[in-house]
C-alpha cells in the first residue's frame, strides 16, 4: 500500500481499537506507531520519532495552564463558590416558575467562568442543585436534563481547558479563543434558560414553586459571589489586557481561588494534598492524550491525508457553508461516543487544513477560531445527547429514583436549543467574532 493508503486505513483501525474500550490515548499512540512502521519499514526511526515527539508537544510552555484551570476549578469546588453561586441566582429567579432550574443554569455558567471542565461543573452543581431541584417539586427526569445541559457550559464560557488545546493545535491566539467564546456561552445559557421557560408551560407538572426571597437576601447572596467575578475579571481581563501571559494568568486564578478558599476554611493541609495530587492525575491523563495525538497525526502529516483531503475538497467545488455542516454533523455523531478532548486532538489537524482552505470571506484567523467555537459547542451537545451523553451518565447517578429514559426525555428539549443555536452562529459569524479585534 502507499502512505496514502495506510493513512486513510489507520482512521477505521484507531476507531475499532476505541470501540474495543482501548484507551484514547494509547488507541491513537499505538495507531501512529504502526502506521509509521508501516510507511517507514523500520522501527528505528518510529522509536525516534517517540523521542523528538515527547519533547516537542511537552516543551510547549503553554500546555502549563491546563494544570492551573485544573487546580482553580478544584479551589472553586472546595471553596464553596459553586454554593454561593446557585443560591444568589436562587434568590433572583427561583421564585419564578421554572426558576430554580434557571438558578442552577445561570450557577453553571458562573461556575464554568472559573472551572473550564465541563464533567467537573455537571457534577459540581449537581451536588449543589439537585436537592433542592427535587425539595421544591422538580420531576426527577428534568432535573437531571437541565443540570446536564447546564454542565455543558462549564467547558464553554472562558476560561477553557479544550480552548487552549485548540489554540495549540491550529498556533491561535488563546485570549482572542476566550473572548471569542464569551458571548456564544452567554447566548448558551439564554437559550437554556429559555428552554426551561417552554418546558415547564409545556409540563406545569414538571417544577414546583419556591416562595420570594427579601430583597436584603438576595443582595446578601449577591454580596458573596464577588470573589467569583473578581477572579473571573482577573484572569479574563488580565489576558486579553496584556497585563499578563494566559499562562501567568492561569496561575493567578489558580491563586485567587487557592486564597478565597483558604478564606472560606475550606482548604486544609490533606484537602490542598488531594487538590494537588488530583490535579496530577487528571493532567497526566489529558498529556498521555495529547502525545498520543501528537503521535497519530505526525504519522498522518507524513501520510499526507490531511493535505489530500484539503485538495479533493476544493477541486469538488462544494460550497464552504456545505463542507463546514457536514463536519459540524460529523462532530455531533461522534460526540456522542467519544469525549471532546480526544474528538478535537484527533480531528482538528485533518479537519482544519479542509476549513482553512475554503473561502469564507473572513480572513484566516477569524475563520480559525469561528470553527473552533463551532466545533467545541457541537462536541459539547454530544455530553447530553442519549444514548451515551457522559454528562447525562454523571449527574443521573446522583439521583438513584430517576430512569435514565426519564432524563433522556427530557435532555432532548435542551437539546434542540443546542442546534437551534449552533445554526444561529454558523449564520451569523459575526456573534463569535464582534469582540474580536480586526
């Protein structure tokens, strides 16, 4: 066979291995390795292919933040912010209907603007939300949906870990990547929120109601959140103002979290151990990943697939608006199989050179990070879209009365916002990029 066509055969092979159950990293690892072999005839130079690839994807200084986000999102947790956060947004909408769902999206997306893991928000809020979802008469399957969506924007309002990842691959700009998200995931949890509204008009069964809240409460909750949006500014603002690098800002915020919670007498010496050490482990996991991936698409580029591609592509003559939604469907499929880190580390190098290639009438960069909000928002959809929704899975296990079919039924309302606001920022590019410098 050529190295054409062991590149393009090497994709169907990594996906068996993963429907095997072998883990994504050593999945796409052992695939580039073979493949290299293959093209190559000599294990020698795929041994120092391993060797020139650690060094190169782990010298990279901006893959030091994804430990940072990692560590503030865990002092965010300790620290009680996800508590303050889901009671201020209680004491201004939960007396309406459907409102302490609502309550719990808006925390959801203050807690994401200082957490960056979509998994780790579902689950955070869903310690912090669900009971009192459930005190106040909200059905078991809409409780789940809604605080499953509601995780989703965990991963989307900046700061985010895959963002950066994202910015790595495609040598973008990380602050511009955050700003750029910012209004998508506000627009995110509007759509949410509105969702809720016809859900519970659909279903008045569905939420109970809460009494009002004094507006001294409500100022008091309000009061206690500040240190959230004082770190959010800090980090955020920090970056995109120059004042520091994202990498330097990551650290700040990790600090910032670190003093609140320490504040709050919520980090002792064995919690800042287990912070610390879960920090490890989560990191070495994601780098096993990204070397993976690394790996596989050396092996790729060496291949030519993605050039090829890129080729065939605009010989075909297939209109940009075409080939960019038969990618975002890809991407929906698969995200419901896969998780969105190893789906961007994966498709990106052989997805972007097809993009980048086309004519959207936007300069390169902007056609950049346009596609990878895109690309983040669909493979976000994919943790709540059943049959296998991770973040459907997480916030379910909290609730043992509920069926997973009650939630699935549920979700799809959610859902449908999700694609509904998908086709409203490939129509208007202009909602992703307005903040954005020309």
């Amino acid at each position: 066979m050529t190295p054409l066509e062991i590149g393009a055969w090497s994709f169907p092979a990594l996906l068996v291995l993963i429907f095997l159950r072998v883990p994504i990293g050593l999945a796409m690892f052992s695939t580039g390795f073979v493949g290299l072999y293959l093209v190559t005839g000599s294990t020698n130079l795929a041994l120092a292919r391993l060797k020139s690839e650690s060094f190169t994807t782990f010298s990279n200084y901006s893959l030091s933040i994804v430990p940072m986000f990692l560590l503030m999102g865990y002092f965010a947790t300790v620290g009680g912010m996800s508590q303050a956060l889901f009671k201020a947004a209680e004491g201004f909408l939960g007396h309406r209907r459907g409102g302490v769902a609502m309550a719990a999206v808006g925390a959801c997306a203050g807690f994401g603007a200082i957490c960056g893991s979509s998994l780790a928000t579902a689950a955070t809020m869903g310690r912090t939300a669900l009971p009192e979802l459930r005190r106040y008469g909200y059905s078991g399957g809409f409780s789940t949906a809604t605080l499953a969506a509601g995780g989703t924007l965990g991963i989307l309002i900046p700061p985010s870990v895959i963002l950066v990842i994202y910015a790595i691959l495609t040598e973008q700009n990380i602050a511009k990547l955050f700003l750029a998200a910012l209004a998508p995931g506000l627009l995110a949890a509007a759509g949410y929120m509105l969702t809720i509204s016809i859900y519970v008009r659909l279903y008045p069964n569905a939420a109970g109601t809460k009494p009002a809240v004094p507006w001294a409460q409500r100022f008091d909750a309000l009061w206690r959140v500040w240190p959230v949006l004082m770190v959010f500014l800090t980090v955020v603002g920090g970056i995109y103002g120059g004042i520091f690098t994202p990498t330097e800002g990551a650290a700040v915020g990790a600090m910032g979290t670190a003093l609140i919670a320490l504040n709050k007498g919520g980090l002792s010496g064995r919690v800042l151990t287990e912070g610390l050490l879960s920090t490890a482990k989560t990191t070495g996991f994601i780098f096993f990943i990204v070397l993976g991936a690394a790996f596989y698409n050396g092996f790729l580029a060496l291949t030519r697939v993605p050039q090829e591609l890129s080729a065939f592509v605009v010989e075909q003559g297939f209109a940009p608006m075409v080939v960019l939604c038969l990618i975002l469907v890809f991407y929906l499929i698969f995200g419901c199989l896969m998780d969105s880190l190893s789906m961007i580390l994966l498709t990106v190098p052989i997805f972007f050179p097809v993009i980048s290639a086309l004519d959207f009438g936007m300069t390169t960069e902007h056609v950049a990070i346009w596609f990878g909000i895109l690309v983040l928002i669909v493979v976000e959809v994919g943790l709540i879209t059943p049959p296998v929704g991770m973040n459907l899975f997480i916030i379910n296990a909290m609730d043992k009365t509920t069926s997973m079919i009650e939630t699935y039924k549920s979700v799809l309302f959610f859902v449908a916002s999700d694609i509904v606001r998908v086709i409203i920022l490939v129509a208007f590019p202009g909602i992703t990029l307005f903040l954005i410098a020309p």
